[in-house]
C-alpha cells in the first residue's frame, strides 16, 4: 500500500520515488543536525570509493596494457567528462533525489567493485585472438571510465537536493559543506588504495570490497535517514536491488582466488610455478619442469626467457667487461643473472647490484630453478644487493667508484623505466664511473624502434658519453627480455622484434671488445659482436634530441 501525500503543485517535477516534492523537506528520524552530519559521512564515503575505481583501473590498465602514463591519461579524461554528463543527467532526477541516489549507488557498487574483475577477464581470455578482441582490454578500459564517470557525476546533484532537504540553507555554504566532504573523502580513497587496498587486498579484491562499502553506505543513507521519503514499494526495490548486488560481489569475492589462478595459467599458460607479489611488482616464473626452459615475468612483462637469456646477458655484460673491471655496478636484473656473468671475468672484487626490488632478488637467491639459472650468484662474498631509488643512491655514490656500469633496465618505452634513460640520470652515472670506465646500456629492439633505441643514443652523448651500439639477433621470433609493454599469452599474441639492441659507453667512444682473460661465451665471438655494430650502425637515426627529466622522448 502507498502511503498517502499531499497532491504536489502544478508545474512541479513528479515525486515516483516518494511522497515529497523537491522543495519539501525531508521525514527524517533524527534531529535535522545529526541528518545533515549523516549525509556528509555517507558523501565522504562515496567520494573515497570513486577515488578507488578511478585509481584501480588506472593501476590495472597500465598493468595489462603498459605505458601508464598513456592510461592514466584516457582514464582521468574520460572519466571527468563522463561526470560532467552524469551532472546533467541528474537533474532530471531532483524530483526523486532519495531513490535516484540509492539506485545510483548500487549500480556504481556492482560497476566499479567488479570492473577489475572483468577488465582482467577480458584481457586474460581474448588477449591473444585478433581482429576486435585485440583491442579488447582498451574498448572495455574506456566504457568502465564512461559508466563510473557518469554515475560519479550524477551523485553530486543528488546529495546536494538531498542535505538541502535536510536542513535548508544558503546554497554557496551547502556547495562548500558538500565538496568538502567530497575532497577529503577523496583523499583518503587515494592514499587507501596504494598503501592499503593495492599491498594487503590486491587489484581485484580490493575492488570488489571497495563496491561493497559503496553498497552498504549508499543503502543505510537512503533506507535508514529518507525511508519516509520512498514508497513501500521503492524501499523494496532497493533493499532487493543492494541485496543482489552484494550477494554478486561476495560471491565474486570469495571466487576472486580460484578466477586470479584460472586467467594467470590463460596469461602465462599452464606451467606456473610462482606467483608471489613482492612490495613493488608481481613476480611470475614459469616452466623449470619437464626440461620446459624458465622464463621470468615481471608485472606481466617478459624479462628473462631462459631459452635464451644467456645471449642477452653474455653481450649486455661481455663488452663492457673487456677494460679494467674491478668494481662493477648492475642497475636492475635482480634476476642475478648478469652478476653471474661479470662473476665469469677474473679480477672482480665487487659486484654492487642496484634492484629497487628487493624480494626478487631474495627469489633469485633461494628460489632452486631461478638460484641454479644464475649459479648462485648471489652466495658469491663479493656481491651486495642495494634496493632504493637509483637516484638517490647515485647522487650519494662518490666520484669514480666504478669501473663498469651495467643497465639492465626495462625498454625506454615503459613509463616507470623512462627517467632511468634521461640525461640526467646519465650524468650521474658518467661521475660515479672512472675516468677509463664502461657503461653497457640495454636501449630496446634497435630494428623494431630504432627512434627509441638512437635517442637513447643522443641522450648518453648529451651526458658526455658516447656510445657505440651493437645488436644480438636472438634464436627465434618470441618476445625477448623487457620488449613486452604488459603480460603476454603464452601461445599467442602480436609478432615480436627478433634480438635485442645496446649501446657501450665511456668519456671516450670505446671499442667493444671481448676480455681475452675471461672464459670463452658460448654464444658471443669477437665475430659476431664487430658483425653485431655494423648491423646496428645501418639503422642510425641522426640529428635526435636528447630525453630529459621534463621532456622525456620515449
């Protein structure tokens, strides 16, 4: 039965959700004072679970997708100029401010609590076919931050009917009351995520238990303070509307494990042997069975491939090592297996590897598959693993510390990598070397991105280290280490760039050469690597500007 009311004026926007008019004040149960208090916490609340989708699909899309700032780019703007049509929207919904908000509220809960989830299904189990489904990952990335962003952008109206109805007052007061909430709220939704939601929860259960607070709140605001407001009818509808909505995300929730298990073996294929999230990425090894080669996966990034990494890191490390090589800095590869090749070269009395994650070198050193891969490095007394940021660490390093300089880092092209490729950061480098010291540089797939590869170029001459570069062609046509910019199918995907592309480095243009002391490589001769910088040298990209700190060109 509907409860009886008052026949609003002519002209008047219908009140279907309840018997009050958008100018009536609101039936509450509570003084007036407490109403309008209750309103802004449910506003705060909200805020910080909008925060969190916003931000979750950013860290997922750049996860899957690579290149983050590129991600985080298409996300914010699209997302805001959804709001601003969600804004519009709602004002045809003043009328029935109550039941707009609580049906809103469910469906921004189910939206974004399980965008995570089906934005890694997506990616997970169409990734590898072609045509439409390529881009699969991008289409939904753009319709999640369409449909969260208008329904963000619809709250605002609402609320704003909603604390007036409360308790009327000066319509610039309500607006500041309102944001205010709304900036806080946010900013506790920014700093939950990265140090709360993301370390302790993970991408998809923190998702989903962030829907489940905006359920809840959205709910209790709405059937707890205005159920005077609403029909029977309506407070069924939307006590119906949130109980299937949280069932969805429990249930989702509770099968988040088994779901993250079954699209990982679709991503990586069915040999997973480790899946572990350090403090900084996730870690991925896969194969070390049934004679199936390791390969290393870092956040879904391809870095080791162990059919064959020995390639890769005999001419990332061999032609820097052939001068005096006494004390060698490794930027990265906590894999441990470049140590493992400057370990090879007699005279080593110090191998300082710089890996801003420490648990993957903790793998490295106790995980059997990974530990015997790089025969043990780690267990060597002249090695130490120093974590923290590069730069720091270097602009604390004294003058001439090191002989040689190995940068096995991510392609320039990966966001979070890029200022490990300016020139200042080269800079750096150039003053904790000695003065005949040797810089190996890994730039990326010459042939494939030869712009990236010879700015990397113009960016070490910029520094006052020229460089002469060289290539190694790999075995095969499969994504070699760092190329990859997010996770890939292990039985499908786009073409790969065959070999790998590096630059030697030094005060003087050096001459890369093989140490005649050292055991022999197995797979570098002094052959191939003179064929290697000729081969490199025909794809010479002149007149490049360097990459910066605040002009970065990758």
């Amino acid at each position: 039965m509907i409860e009886p009311h008052a026949p609003a004026p002519p002209g008047s926007p219908p009140s279907w959700g309840g018997p009050c008019g958008p100018e009536a004040p609101a039936r509450l149960p509570v003084r007036p004072a407490v109403g309008r208090f209750l309103v802004l916490a449910g506003v705060f609340v909200c805020a910080a679970c909008g925060l969190v989708y916003e931000l979750e699909l950013v860290a997922l899309a750049s996860y899957l997708i690579g290149d983050s700032v590129t991600q985080a780019s298409v996300v914010l703007s699209v997302m805001v100029f959804a709001m601003g049509l969600g804004s519009l929207a709602a004002k045809r919904l003043r009328g029935l401010a109550a039941a707009g908000f609580g049906a809103l509220e469910a469906a921004l809960a189910l939206v974004g609590g399980s965008s995570a989830m089906l934005l890694y299904a997506v990616f997970a189990w169409t990734g590898g076919w072609g045509g439409l489904w390529a881009d699969g990952p991008r289409i939904l990335l753009v319709a999640f931050s369409l449909a969260i962003g208008v329904l963000i952008g619809a709250e605002v109206p609402l609320l704003m009917e909603l604390i007036q109805r409360v308790r009327r007052q000066d319509p610039g007061g309500a607006v500041a009351d309102l944001f205010a909430a709304d900036y806080v709220g946010a900013l506790v939704g920014g700093l939950a995520f990265p140090f709360v939601l993301l370390p302790f929860l993970g991408q998809l259960t923190g998702a989903l238990l962030t829907g489940t607070v905006n359920a809840v709140v959205g709910a209790a605001l709405v059937l707890g303070l205005f159920r005077r407001d609403l029909t029977r009818r309506a407070r069924w509808l939307l006590l119906t509307a949130n109980a299937v909505v949280l069932a969805l995300l429990a249930t989702a929730t509770v099968l988040a494990d088994d779901f993250e298990r079954a699209a990982r073996h679709a991503v990586y294929g069915q040999d997973v042997r480790v899946a572990v999230r350090t403090g900084v990425q996730e870690v991925v090894l896969t194969g070390d069975a049934d004679g199936r080669p390791l390969d290393l996966f870092l956040d879904g990034r391809l870095r080791v491939r162990g059919s064959d990494e020995r390639s890769y890191h005999e001419a990332l490390v061999h032609p820097a090592m052939g001068g005096p090589h006494a004390r060698v800095l490794i930027l990265g590869a906590g894999d441990g297996l470049a140590a493992r090749e400057v370990l090879r070269h007699p005279g080593v009395r110090r191998v300082d590897v710089l890996e801003a994650d420490p648990g993957l070198a903790r793998l490295a050193r106790h995980d059997p598959g990974l530990s015997t891969l790089n025969e043990h490095a780690y267990g060597d007394a002249r090695v130490r693993v120093l974590s923290g940021d590069a730069f720091h660490r270097l602009r604390a390093t004294p003058s001439a510390t090191y002989d040689v300089v190995i940068s096995d880092l991510p392609d320039p092209g990966v966001t979070a990598s890029t200022k490990l490729y300016s020139q200042e950061f080269y800079g750096l480098l150039r003053r904790v070397l000695a003065p005949d010291g040797r810089l190996a540089v890994h730039a990326g797939p010459v042939d494939a991105r030869p712009r990236a590869f010879w700015t990397v170029d113009a960016t070490l001459r910029a520094a006052g280290l020229p460089a002469v570069a060289y290539r190694v062609g790999a075995r095969d046509t499969g994504p070699g280490p760092g190329s990859v910019p997010g996770p890939r199918r292990a039985a499908a995907g786009p073409p790969a760039p065959r070999g790998w592309g590096f630059l030697l480095a030094a005060r003087t243009a050096p001459a890369p050469r093989l140490d005649p002391a050292a055991p022999r490589p197995h797979s570098l001769t002094p052959d191939s690597l003179a064929r290697g910088v000729r081969e490199a040298a025909r794809t010479r990209m002149a007149g490049l500007p360097p990459s910066t700190l605040v002009h970065p060109r990758f």
